[in-house]
C-alpha cells in the first residue's frame, strides 16, 4: 500500500514538470526586468477548448483589517514581434483601496489582496497550443481560473 501511495504521489507531482515545455521551443519572449517575473501558463489539451475562457488573477500580499480592500492597476496586451503572439505585462499596484469601517477589534493579518485588471483583457480565451505569457512585478502574484460555459442558452425574440 505504501508503495501505491508513494507512486501517486511522485505521478502527481512529476506531472507539471512534465506538462510544462521550455518557452524557448514556443518563441523568443523577452526575459523579465530585475523588478518582475515572467509567469508562464500552460494550459492542458481539452475537448471543446472554444467553450472555455482563461482568467487571469492578480494577488499582492499586505496587511488587511476587517476594511474590503484591493489595488488597481492595467493589464497591457502587447505583440511579440516577428511571431504574432502576445503577452501580458501588469503595471505597478502602488496605492490600495479600502473601505473606511471602523473595526472594534483593530486586528490586523497579513494576507492576498487582489489587484483588479480590467476585465477586457483578463478574459482570455482557452488555448492549449499556446501560453499566457504574464509580466508582473516582484510583489504581485499571477494565479488564473478556468471559466466553463455549460450550454448555450438562446435568446428570447422579442419584436414589440
């Protein structure tokens, strides 16, 4: 039993770094700045990728209160020249939003605060061939969901 739990648990492991292909074999994406990182997202081959959307996250660690609180920042789609691909750089998440509530027990934790893209370019669509390609600076992390369309409903004609 042991050896069955060691062997899916080394499978489980091995696997991103066997899915995951050197960006390099793709197209010559430019290397990151000393004050960012280069995120890559590799996307597994499904059926009916065109009934999915990729969303990028972005996440930046701070401190947090009972306040609601997030960063704003642009997400740039950028062309990578002599290849006809793109690439995404976040800008800097310098000043914070909260809300302004007063909270009894003062406690502060540290934690995930989003930093909120706009939604025109964090949507992206599902596309195992190719990977998001995602600057950021240091501070901020890139996470992404899978967003699935389970039917499609029809709309109601209405010619009133």
């Amino acid at each position: 039993m042991n050896k069955a739990i060691a062997f899916v648990l080394g499978v489980s492991f091995m696997w991103p770094v066997a899915y995951a292909q050197e960006l390099s074999s793709i197209a010559k994406y430019p290397k990151a700045d000393k004050n960012e990182n280069r995120n890559v997202i590799w996307l597994e081959k499904i059926d009916h990728e065109e009934n999915y959307k990729v969303e990028i996250i972005a996440t930046k660690q701070g401190m947090t209160d009972c306040n609601t609180r997030s960063y704003h920042t642009d997400l740039k789609k950028k062309d990578l020249k002599g290849w006809g691909y793109d690439y995404f750089v976040v800008g800097k998440a310098d000043q914070v939003i909260s809300t302004l509530m007063g909270c009894l027990d003062n406690k502060k934790t540290l934690a995930d605060i989003p930093v909120v893209l706009p939604a025109g370019e964090s949507i992206q669509r599902y596309n195992s061939r190719l990977p998001i390609v995602v600057y950021a600076p240091k501070d901020i992390q890139i996470k992404y969901k899978i967003w699935k369309a389970d039917k499609i409903v029809p709309a109601v004609i209405s010619n009133e």
